[in-house]
C-alpha cells in the first residue's frame, strides 16, 4: 500500500471541491479554487466542502429566482 495523496479533488454539482493535508491532523478546503476552511479529519473536511458547495449553488438559485 502506497503513502496516500496529500490532496484530493473532487467535483459537486457545478463546483470543484479540494482537500489538502497541511499537517498530520490539519486539512484546508477550498471551493472553486477559495479557501474555505480548515479542519482536524479528512472525512470532516470532506463534508465541510460538499455542504459548501451545495450552499453556493442554493444561493446562485435564489439569486437567479428574484430576477
């Protein structure tokens, strides 16, 4: 088994989600190429970027239903 890749990459929707490890117990996420936020797991992390994404797209929703 092979050392895992300090970062990963994944899609949501229309947005692109990355995880990057900084230290043993230290993941930032960032959306869209944005920095997000930071967290102790990897499965936290990956949650936080998801539910991010998922946010962003409501908003961009509501914004495009007012006009």
């Amino acid at each position: 088994m092979g050392i895992p890749s300090p970062h990963a990459t994944f899609a949501v929707r229309t947005h692109t989600v990355t995880i990057e490890r900084l230290e043993k117990l230290r993941w930032q996420v960032s959306v869209d190429g944005r920095r997000f936020a930071s967290f102790c797991s990897e499965s936290r992390a990956r949650a936080a970027g998801r539910r991010e994404a998922r946010r962003l797209d409501f908003a961009e929703a509501e914004t495009a239903q007012r006009w």
